[in-house]
C-alpha cells in the first residue's frame, strides 16, 4: 500500500503595517526577515508578504509592541491580528 501525503494549504496574510504606531523596534524583522523590513525612517515595511511561513508571519505581528502590524486572512478577509 502506498504512503498518501495530504497537503493542508498554507494560510495567507495581507500584510499591513500602521506607519503611524511602529516605533521601529524590529521584533518583526527579527522573526520573519524574509517578510519584514525597516525602511530609511527605521519603520516596518513588508518586503515579501509569502517570504516567511504563516506561522512565522503570526508570531513577527504578535511580537510587535505597538500591535501596528495587521493581518487580514486572504481566504475569508477578516482581519485576524490585532
């Protein structure tokens, strides 16, 4: 009998920071680099909204001390953080 692998497919965001409440902390870019970086005014900004694993995505928002990163499920458009 063969082996069968069942793929759940991946959540995915719609990434939005709020320029007006980061503080250029970086917990962000720390946990997901591949998703977020810091611009010339050391702001968050999304550099790859698929760059990091949903996962990882979730836990770079959570991380944020002025919560100015949101996440909006692609699937159903609710916003899911904060």
């Amino acid at each position: 009998m063969a082996d069968v692998q069942v793929l759940t497919p991946q959540k995915k965001y719609t990434i939005k920071v709020d320029r007006n409440l980061c503080i250029g902390a970086a917990s962000c870019v720390a946990l997901a680099m591949k998703t977020f970086g810091l611009d010339d005014e050391n702001k968050a900004i999304v550099l790859d909204e698929n760059g990091d694993v949903p996962e990882a995505i979730r836990l770079a928002a959570e991380s944020c001390p002025t919560k100015a990163i949101i996440l909006v499920d692609d699937e159903t458009g609710q916003q899911e953080y904060p």
